[in-house]
C-alpha cells in the first residue's frame, strides 16, 4: 500500500508506483470521485487524442483544409 502526507498547502506527491499505475506523469490531472461519504477515487483525466475519434458522429460532409483556412480567415475578419 502507498501512502502520502498533505503538505499545509493541501498538496500531496502521488507515490512513483501509483503514478506507474495511473499512467500519469508531471502535468497531467487527476479527478478525484466521490464513491461513497469519506472514500474517493483517484482517475486520469488524460486521454488519448484517439479516443476521442467518433465522438460526434460522421461529418455531413467533408472540408479541405484550404476550405477550413478559408472558413477561419473569413471568421477572423468579420470580428474585427
């Protein structure tokens, strides 16, 4: 079992083997859920650019990235 001490700022060091474990490193977050009254779970909340693929179902149809270069320059110059 790892454990951790709360430093007066609030803050903890997530031990070496759970960060193995989570596969988490500097700079990436965690939640913290609530499973019951006092009990949490410590999980990623990292993920993968390629799971997100599907997310939003199939595009209407498909756009060149001249057309989205096109798109976000006319975007741009009518804010302004």
């Amino acid at each position: 079992m790892s454990t951790a001490t709360l430093t007066s700022k609030g803050q903890i060091t997530i031990p070496a083997d759970v960060r193995r474990a989570l596969n988490v490193e500097a700079g990436d977050r965690v939640e913290f859920v609530q499973v019951e009254p006092g009990r949490f779970e410590v999980i990623p909340a990292t993920r993968s650019v390629q799971s997100l693929k599907g997310m939003f179902g199939k595009p209407k149809r498909r756009v060149s990235i001249e057309q989205m270069n096109a798109a976000i320059a006319r975007r741009g110059a009518a804010a302004r």
